[in-house]
C-alpha cells in the first residue's frame, strides 16, 4: 500500500456524515431496512439481478443478466468499450428500464412506489456526473431537501473530513460548478454519494479524469465506507478498465462482452 493511500484510509476511519435512516411503522409496504434479512435466501445477498435484459430498435443490448452481490463484496465490472457496463449498473439501480427479468433488494422484487427509496440505497456514480449549478457546498446540501432524505442531515464537519481525506481544502466547498475540472466534478458527485450513507455503491469509472495520487485516495474512501459496515449490506461494483486498478479495489471479478457476462 503506498503512503498516500495508507494516510488517506488513517484519515478518514472516522467520518461519519450522514444521518440515520428510519423506518415509518406506518408504511405498508416497506423495503427490507438495514440489517433485516431475508430469510427465504441467502442471508448475504442484498441486491440481485435475475435474468434481466434490455432490447432497443430489436437489438439485446443486455441479455439474460444473472448476478448476485454480497453484503461486503468488492466486485469489479470489465469489458471492452460498448460491452454494456454502464448500462448493467443503471439497470441494477433501476435508473433504465428492462424488457425482461427482475431487479431483487434483500430477496424481494422492487415494488414500483418503492424505486426512489431503493435509489436512495443503490446509487449509480457516472463516469461524467451531471451537477446542478451553484457551489459545491449547495450541490452537497440539496439531496437533503428531497423527501426521500428527509431524515438525514447535511454534517459540515465530517464533509471537510471527507474533504481532507481526498486532497481537498475547505476551499473547495466555495468553488463554483462552472469553475469545477472533470476530475472535481467525480469527486463532488462521489462526496454527495457517501454523505448520503447508500448501501449499494455502483461505480461507474470512478477516476477516469483523475491523476493517480488522487483515484489512489477516492479508492481509499470508498474502501474505508465500506469497511465501516460491511456486514450490514454494504457492497460496491466497480467499472474500471485499469487492470492495476481491478487487482486494488476488487475481491471478485465479472466480464462482460456483447451484453453478456463472463465470469
């Protein structure tokens, strides 16, 4: 482990910036909370795809997808390009539609009226993140104001924490979105990800437009999110083409090719 990667995970073990979820006993028809799991499966399994595929214009551009992620997996996704591995990731986070097969979340089918609930703890990171205009620091505060986040708060100190953990000064919450650099923009995009406390992260070329001490620290905090709670349903899949990349951040690997996998 190098030095930049080992001061960056010391750093950040502490962090905590995201409130506690809480389930209404009022719901009718809940997801299954944080450490509730199903006991008509695997106990580890928290998110799953059964045979799901996606058609356009008569073309299967995702066909009979099976795969299953683990409470504390570190799975990586490779292809060539145009192989479909975004498109598998906005699939698992229902963000796409499919034609055939089912999304699961802890052994159960996503009922429709519970989508923005399961995107709330299966979140998709784009390789080029749309950002909304404004400071960072507005950027970072306004998923708090949708419902869905309701119970959450914005923490300022554990967001600098993070801050310091990814090179970043607390100068950084004052940059203007138009000022921000490709590699800025995946970096606010991954901050407002993990100061939402997600379960599922789905990550889509993470560091593409980072220089490499900086993708060393992102993998640092992704790895130091998930080890704070990896037997509860946290899990991460990771798109990468950077095969070092894939040996660091992975315990198991997925290929895929032509909207198929290959393991």
């Amino acid at each position: 482990m190098s030095r930049v990667l080992q001061n960056t995970r010391e750093a950040s073990l502490d962090i905590d910036i995201a409130g506690h979820r809480h389930r209404n006993p009022q719901d009718p028809n809940p997801l299954p909370c944080r450490g509730l799991f199903t006991t008509t499966m695997d106990a580890k399994t928290v998110l799953k795809a059964v045979g799901i595929g996606r058609k356009v214009d008569g073309r299967w551009l995702l066909n009979d997808i099976s795969l299953s992620i683990d409470a504390g997996q570190r799975l990586a996704l490779v292809g060539p390009s145009g192989s479909g591995k975004t498109l598998i990731l906005r699939a698992l986070s229902m963000l796409d539609p499919i034609d055939t097969g089912e999304i699961h979340w802890r052994g159960s089918p996503v009922p429709g009226n519970r989508v923005p609930e399961f995107r709330a703890r299966v979140m998709f990171l784009p390789q080029q993140p749309m950002l909304p205009e404004g400071t960072v620091e507005e950027i970072l505060r306004q998923p708090f104001s949708l419902k869905v986040h309701g119970r959450k708060q914005f923490h300022r100190p554990g967001t600098l924490a993070l801050l310091a953990s990814l090179g970043q000064s607390d100068a950084f919450l004052s940059k203007q979105r138009a000022d921000l650099s490709g590699g800025q923009i995946q970096l606010t995009a991954l901050l407002r990800a993990i100061q939402l406390d997600p379960e599922v992260l789905l990550l889509d070329e993470p560091t593409a437009a980072l220089d490499p001490e900086t993708a060393e620290m992102v993998e640092s905090v992704v790895a130091t999110w998930l080890e704070r709670q990896p037997n509860e349903g946290r899990a991460t899949v990771w798109v990468t083409h950077d095969r070092e990349q894939v040996r660091r951040v992975s315990t198991s690997m997925i290929h895929i090719r032509d909207g198929k996998l290959w393991e």
